[in-house]
C-alpha cells in the first residue's frame, strides 16, 4: 500500500514536485531526487522511494514511468499527447510529410535509455535527431535527399542567438537596400506585393505600419515593371523535373518559369552576403532563404471572394501561400524577396531564442568515427539500403522511422527546388518512392522490394529485445506488402500498433482517395520472448487504440468513417 501511494507522491503533477523538470533538463536526477523524497515523504518511506528511483532508472520497463516535460507542459509516457501543432524549430521549414515530435518523444522517452543507439534511415526533415539529442541519446540518421541531410544539421547545431541576430541585422543594413531597389517605383515608394493576372499586372501595395496600401501607377511604369520581372537572368544550376500531373511538374518547367527576374537577383544577392559566414551561422542564413523560396516565387496563389459560401463575399484579395508542388495559377502574387527571407530568418531567430535546452552534438560522417569517437550522431546522404550495410549487427537499440508511404510524397521531385538552388544533385535513381512520373518507372513492386531489404538490414542491426516503430499510412494494401515480409525474413516480430493523429491536415494527403486522418506507428521487436512481450502489451495498453492485430484493410477503412 505505501508503493502504490508512494508512487503517487513520487511521480503524479499532483505531489508538485520537480521530478519532471528534473527529466527534462537532462540532469542527473538521483540526488535532486533525493532530496525531494527528504522533503516530502515519512522517514520510514524515505528508502523505498529511493529503490524505486534506481529501479524506474535502470529499468524503464519496471515501473510506469514518471511525467516528463514536452513543450512547456506536463504529460505522462504512459501514452502519447496529442500533437499541438508546427511551432518553434518544427514550424520553421516547409518539409514534406513532418511529423509531431510528441510522437517521437513518446517512442524515445518509453522504448530507450540514455546514450543508446537510435536510427532512423529516412530522416526526412531531420526533427527526430534533435529530439535524440535533447533525450542524451546517440543517433544515426540518413536520407537520399541532399537538402534533408543539411536541415538535420541544422538541427543538431543551432547557431548562438546573438551571432545570427547579428548577421541578419548586418543583411539587412547592406543587403535590403540592393534588393528594394528592385521594387522600387519612380516615387520611391518599395512595392510589397504585386498582384498579376498571366502575365499582366493588375494591382500593386507598399506596406505602412504592416497594413497593405495600394498603388496607383502610371501604365508606363506598370509596363516598366513587367519587361523587369521577365528580364533574363543567368542561373548556375536549373530544375531536373519529370512530367508529373499530380505535383503539376514537367520536364521543361525552368526556374524563370518559377520566379521573376526581381526574386531570382534578390536570391543572388542573398546567396553570394552569406559567403561572408561560416558554419552554422551560415546553414542558418541558407536554410531560411530555402523556407522563403516558394513564398517569394509565382506559385502563390491569390484568394478572392472570400465568404461566398455564406453569402457574405467581399471583394477583397488576400495573399495565399504555396502549398505543394509546382503550380503557377493564373492569377497570383510576386512577394518582395526580403520581405520573404526575412519573415523566416525572424522566424528561426524566435525558434532559436525560445529553446531552453540543447545538448552539444558531435556529428560525424562515418560510422566507424562515430563508433570509436563515441560521437552523439552519424549523419549521412544516401541510399539507406547501401548505407545500413555499414552498420554492425545488434548495435542500435531503436528504429525510428518515417519511410516513404507508397505513392503519397514524391520526396525529391518536391525538394528538386531548394536541392537546385543549393547546388545538390539528387539521387532519383535509388529514391523509394512510387511515382506517378512515368519516365521514372517507379512501381509498387519495385517499392515493395527496396523497402523489405531496407526493413530487413534494420533488424539485422537490431539490438536482441531492441525495437522498430515505424510510421506508416498508405492508400494501397500493396505498399504494405513490405511490411508483412519483414516479421516473415527477419528476426522482427510485429507486436502491435496504434493510429497517430496528425499535428496539421496535409493538402496532398487530404485530398487523396481513401487517405485517412492518422497514421499507424506498428511496433516490432527483436527475438522477443513471451514475458518481454507481455510486458510490452501491458506497458502500450494504456495507449488508445492499441491493438496486437495488425491493421488490415477492414481496420483501416473503420478508421476512415470515424
């Protein structure tokens, strides 16, 4: 009876002691612990409290664990929280198919310790590093995409506040002038916005104390303004794009197609002022250039008549965003470049002020450097199938992935924009993926295939009663194929799964044929014992929709109604 209440006073918000903050700021907690127990609990309590401190430390599995600290809140790891949404770091970058880092904290914080070994070898938009780091795990990490691989080490080391501060107010000190030039009308006013119709100008706005002014200019200077934006503009490298409907790519779509002369000469200048830093103040500079790309380029749309479904509608137009792909509607907005970097640079400079903790990373770019120089992660651009190979067998604790779901994100066909203007050349020949470009002759089979093996040389490198959680959702029980073939030729056992609600509704998902509101995060495990098992179903089961089937077509389309 004194456990069960001690556990209560030990690790319930209720007890308001430190115990989570503790956790969180990646101290050691023994001796803060001890403390706490002295202060709150009897004497004759006192040593079991104790024990049961070591026990829940060298044993996560012994004990429910306590409450931890997630983005300024208590929760309990007894089961995931709700995602909250893109903010900070996460809401920085527009990446393909993130996913809420309460679903990472949660596998990391219940199925590892401190200093083991996590890997993910889609890494995608690089959050699940950080969050390894910030845990005081190790971590090895790949992905085939170049710009991934550099958002990831972005991640893992952040630039001082100060320095990157620094930097953008030196930008805009010498480089916004250059570039308002580009937008400035004979009155001296700087345009903010232009509003075009194909390739006409209908509407222009300056901005006064953040509110949109329009502009009234003479046609000459209108006309002036137009032959500017279609001036022509060397580029070093251009677009490798395939003729895909689904993303509205085609081969022949270039950069000018993409962007006027006006952003794509902001962009020039922007790149060639961040040669004057190195390191991570640089990667900062760059990354958020990349974030301000598609808002600065021809494919944000222009929302009108906006309340007509109320019989409400104004006429007033208001800025769109870029959503997905390569659209060019007909009527859109041409953003002033600075205006677009600067908005992310401030963003990122925000992220970066508001974190409270950040562990030093070492990165290294080999395996064996990291193995011998125990550094905190291996980061890598690659195929992950050739890549894991490296790897020795029952070294990593965790499996941690998001891989490519079947057809639903052609990954470097969308990155193909900030790959170009980084100079990245990418690997589309071994990308996983199913793609609608045909050219590519990318199909479920071939999918299936490289997924299995890549799955296979996961649990090869699988720790025994080591782990793999992988995120999952696909229109097609096809691309699940792969999935059913790792338990059949590995070591893996499936153990169960639960639905994972999204942080924001995803355009190119939503809108799919039988898409579905959640992904799944199936579970595995490595020679797996009948008591180990047990005692992980009874540890998931507080975890809503839990179950030990795995989802079948039938459970899926359940979902799908909810």
């Amino acid at each position: 009876m004194q456990l069960k209440v001690l556990g209560e006073a030990v690790v319930s918000p209720r007890s308001q002691t430190p115990f989570g903050n503790a956790i969180a700021r990646k101290t050691p907690v023994l001796r803060e612990m001890s403390d706490i127990c002295k202060q709150s609990l009897p004497a004759s309590v006192f040593p079991k409290a104790m024990n049961l401190i070591r026990l829940i430390r060298t044993d996560p599995f012994a004990y429910p664990p306590p409450f931890e600290h997630l983005g300024g809140k208590m929760y309990s790891k007894k089961t995931p929280v709700t995602p909250e949404g893109y903010k900070g770091l996460a809401g920085f970058h527009k990446y393909w198919g993130k996913k809420p880092l309460e679903a990472w904290s949660f596998l990391i914080q219940n199925l590892t310790r401190e200093k083991e070994i996590i890997a993910d070898p889609f890494l995608g938009s690089g959050l699940i590093a950080k969050e390894c780091a910030d845990s005081d795990r190790r971590f090895i990490g790949f992905d085939i995409n170049p710009f991934s691989i550099e958002l990831t080490k972005l991640w893992l080391d952040l630039p001082d506040y100060e320095e990157l501060r620094k930097a953008v107010d030196t930008l805009r000190e010498n480089i916004k002038p250059g570039i308002d030039s580009l937008y400035m009308t004979s009155a001296g006013d700087i345009i903010t916005h232009i509003l075009w119709e194909g390739n006409k100008i209908k509407k222009l706005w300056k901005k006064i104390s953040r509110k949109r002014t329009e502009l009234t200019l003479s046609e000459e200077e209108i006309i002036s303004l137009e032959n500017l934006a279609r001036k022509a503009i060397p580029v070093k490298n251009d677009l490798n794009l395939f003729d895909n409907s689904r993303i509205n790519a085609r081969k022949d779509i270039s950069l000018k197609d993409l962007f006027t002369y006006r952003a794509l000469a902001a962009t020039d200048k922007l790149m060639l002022s961040f040669d004057h830093y190195n390191g991570n103040i640089r990667r900062a500079l760059v990354m958020a250039l990349t974030a301000s790309l598609g808002q600065m380029s021809n494919m944000v749309f222009a929302v009108t008549r906006r309340g007509k479904t109320k019989s409400a509608e104004t006429e007033k137009i208001e800025v769109g965003s870029w959503v997905i792909g390569y659209w060019r509607p007909e009527q859109h907005f041409e953003i002033n470049a600075w205006n677009c970097f600067e908005n992310k640079a401030d963003k990122l400079l925000r992220a970066v002020r508001d974190i409270s903790n950040s562990n030093i990373t070492k990165i290294s770019d080999s395996f064996r450097k990291f193995h011998e120089l125990r550094d905190t992660s291996y980061i890598k651009v690659g195929d992950a199938e050739a890549l894991l190979q490296d790897i020795p067998d029952n070294t990593v604790k965790l499996i941690l992935t998001d891989p490519p779901h079947g057809d639903r994100i052609p990954y470097l066909e969308l990155s193909e924009l900030w790959n170009t203007f980084l100079g990245f050349e990418a690997d589309f020949h071994n990308e996983l993926v199913v793609s609608d470009a045909k050219e590519r002759k990318k199909t479920t089979d071939q999918y299936n295939k490289k997924l299995s093996s890549i799955l296979i040389e996961c649990a090869r490198i699988l720790k025994p009663q080591g782990f793999l959680a992988a995120i999952f959702n696909a229109r097609s029980s096809d691309h699940w194929n792969s999935l059913h073939t790792l338990e059949a030729m590995s070591e893996a056992d499936y153990m169960g799964c639960y639905p994972m609600p999204y942080s924001a509704g995803s355009v190119i998902q939503d809108n799919r044929k039988g898409s579905l509101t959640s992904d799944y995060v199936l579970l595995y495990g490595k020679q797996v014992t009948d008591a180990f098992r047990k005692k992980m179903n009874q540890r998931f089961s507080a975890v809503e929709g839990w179950s030990v089937e795995y989802p079948t077509g039938k459970q899926r389309s359940a979902e799908l109604t909810v």
